[in-house]
C-alpha cells in the first residue's frame, strides 16, 4: 500500500484534524477545481480535502454505491462513468468493507474499457466514512507489472539465445578431441569454435550494451554532441566489415548539426545502423549515411540498395532477438538485438527510429532527435559576431 494510501485510510478512519490535515488542505486549494463535483455537499470536510489532495484514482460512493466524489484519475482509468461504478469486482470490495466496517484490500485486474485490450493490475483499498459512505483509493501497479514481465521475458530469451553458440561451443570441443589425429579436421573444428567464440562474444556485448541503453536516461546528463562528428565515429567503427565485403560507405556533407545526448550512445544507435547496412548489402553494394534537419528535428537516415525487408517484418524488426531470417543470421553473425538497441537509444534521447524498405531493393533506417542549437564555442567566428 502506498504512503498516500495509509494516509487516506487513516483520515477516513476520523484521524484527528492536525497538521497532516492543514497540509491536506492546502493540497486541497491547489487542486481542488479538478476533483470532480458531484454531489460535495454530501461529504465531511476532511474526505473532500483527502481527494482534492490526491492524484490517484480514488473515489467516495454512497450506501448504494452511486458516486459522490471521484477524482480525474478515477474517470480516467474508466473505474467511474462519474456516477456509478464500472466494475463489479470494485463494488465488491466496498461493500465488504461497508458491510465489516473496517478497511478491506484487493489485488485486482480491471479491464481499462468495456471493450478495450487493456488490462490494469491494480490494488483496490476500500474504507468506510461512515456506517453508509465508503472511500476508494486505487494503486495502479500495471507499469511496474508490465516492466516485471518484460524483465522476465528479457531472461528467459537471453538464456535460449545464449544456449545455441555455448553448445556448439561444447560439440565442437568435443570433436576436436576426437580428431586429434587428423590435421585437417582440428584445422576446419577450430575455424568453427573460433566462429562461435565470436558470436558469443557478440551477444554477450549486446546484451550488455541492451541493459545499459534500457536503464540509462542520457539526458540526465546530457552534453551537446556534435552529429557530424558521430556519423564519422560510427562509420570508422564499421571499416574492417564494409572492406571485408567490398561495400563502400559514404557520408554526406558536413551539415554542422547538433543534438542533446550521450555522444557514445548515440554513436553506438547510428554504427549498428551502418553494420546492418553493411551486412544485408552485396559484396560491391553502396551504403549512404547522411544528416538534415527539418521542423526542428534532425534526421540520421542510413541507406542501403541490400536485400531488404519484407512488409510484413518491418513492425517487427525492432524487437528484442527478432530476425527476419534465421539461418542469414547466422551468416552475417547477427543477434537480433541491434535494432532494439538503436530504438532504446533514440527514444531515451526523445526521439524515434523509422524504416523504408523494398524487398531486393533496399532499405533506409532514419533515426530522428529534437535538434538543439550548436554551441557558442563550436560556432564559426562571422556567425558569433553577428549573434
Ligand atoms: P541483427 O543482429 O540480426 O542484425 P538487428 O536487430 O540489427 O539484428 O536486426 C534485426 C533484423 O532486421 C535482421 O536480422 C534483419 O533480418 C533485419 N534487418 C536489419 N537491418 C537490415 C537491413 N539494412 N537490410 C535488410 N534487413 C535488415
């Protein structure tokens, strides 16, 4: 139960007017024009000021349950029409606690609208006013619920995905000791175990990268990063692929843009970009990374004339582990998280991520950010002077 919860039930209990209550008022005054006025007059003071003071959804319902009071929040998360309640497991919990006369608790899960897809996970606490007036407040944990079960999933598919490289790494040892006698064969095993050391290494690094982009809020801490120079960064990182499959990569002009963030995510979201580009590209293929502002956002497009994507993958491509195609992945050393990353990366730097693609003709992935002015150190002298 929240704090704010404790302190609800505790008033509605007839907790003496105190301090606690003063500030319950003030509380009050600053919000109280958004608690919804239904039928006031039927309510004491002190369960009025406890709901104008609120920012949760909680209600006051009368003997037979009709609404007397709601906050916002309440009609907003559709627990109340404004004049009945709109789920039958809610009044059951008030009338338990009406009929007892004592606070009863409930862990329950409310479909948001009659009809709708969403389910909140909510704590339900019921106290009763009186022998007839009952307040509601409710905890919605559905946020914390959901993060949970992303969590989880996160494990559980991190585990598969890391089963496949550690037991090919197990076979291929074990072949290895029973070719010991074979030149050739150790030669063509330790090819192959050094193939999958590396893609474990991948993964592993990936998944680091993945929990650290999913925490992080770089603009905590945001500095202004100058975009051309990331552009570069990210290309230079991806070099020894774009030769090793004779794919060219060129960069626009210097634009002289600049975004708020962290300059190493950044450079990370736009170099898996670059790689992926690489990667799904012809050996010969082009590869164009460039950078234009429009409307106050700055977009980072990479395009390639690669393999592309088919409609029904593009949804889906940025996903956690999604790959349109297993056994290429494979091939290209891919592990499904790139993209997830580049998304994490754009939104946690209130931005977003958009593809196009063709099938066989190619694809363009554009990151898009608020654009922020250069700074006045990193501006050309005519410009200075005339600012
Ligand atoms: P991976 O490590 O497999 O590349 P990503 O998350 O970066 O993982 O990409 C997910 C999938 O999206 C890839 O496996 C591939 O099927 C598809 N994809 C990503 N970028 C491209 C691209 N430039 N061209 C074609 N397909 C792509």
């Amino acid at each position: 139960m929240s704090a704010a919860s404790i302190v609800v039930l505790g008033i509605a209990f007839g907790l003496a007017v105190g301090a606690l209550f003063a500030l319950l008022i003030r509380a009050a005054m600053d919000r109280g024009a958004a608690v919804l006025d239904l039928q006031a007059d039927a309510l004491p003071d002190g369960a009025l000021a406890v709901l104008a003071a609120l920012t949760q959804p909680a209600l006051v319902v009368d003997g037979s349950n009709a609404v007397l009071k709601a906050t916002p929040e309440a009609l907003a998360v559709g627990l109340t029409d404004g004049r009945v309640l709109l789920h039958g497991e809610v009044q059951r919990v008030i009338d338990q606690a009406r009929s007892e006369g004592a606070p009863k608790q409930a862990d329950l899960q409310l479909s948001r609208a009659p009809a709708g897809p969403h389910t909140l996970v909510v704590t339900a606490h019921a106290a009763p006013i009186d022998v007839t007036r009952v307040l509601l407040v409710i905890d919605d944990r559905s946020e914390s619920v959901r993060l949970d079960a992303m969590r989880r999933d996160f494990v559980a598919n991190t585990s598969h995905e890391l089963k496949t490289p550690i037991g090919a790494v197990s076979l291929l040892a074990e072949a290895l000791d029973s070719a010991a006698d074979d030149p050739e064969q150790v030669r063509r095993f330790a090819a192959r175990l050094s193939t999958e050391a590396t893609r474990l290494g991948t993964l592993v690094q990936q998944i680091i990268e993945f929990s650290r982009v999913q925490g992080a809020d770089p603009l905590d801490a945001a500095e202004e990063v100058p975009l051309d120079d990331v552009l570069r960064a990210a290309v230079e990182r991806t070099r020894v692929a774009a030769d090793a499959r004779d794919v060219g990569v060129v960069i626009g002009k210097r634009s002289g843009l600049w975004a708020l963030g962290d300059r190493a995510m950044l450079t990370t979201a736009v170099q898996n970009l670059v790689a992926n580009a690489i990667a799904f590209s012809p050996p010969k293929g082009h590869v164009g990374v460039g950078l234009r502002t429009r409307d106050g956002i700055v977009e980072i497009a990479v395009s390639d004339q690669g393999i592309g994507i088919a409609e029904d993958d593009l949804d889906r491509v940025f996903e956690r582990f999604y790959r349109t195609d297993q056994a290429r992945s494979r091939q290209t050393g891919g592990t499904g998280l790139g993209l997830s990353i580049v998304k994490h990366i754009a939104e946690n730097h209130g931005g977003s991520v958009r593809v196009w693609s063709r099938l066989s003709r190619g694809s363009t992935f554009t990151i898009r950010l608020p654009e922020t002015p250069a700074p006045a150190s990193a501006r050309p002298r005519r410009e200075k002077e005339r600012a």
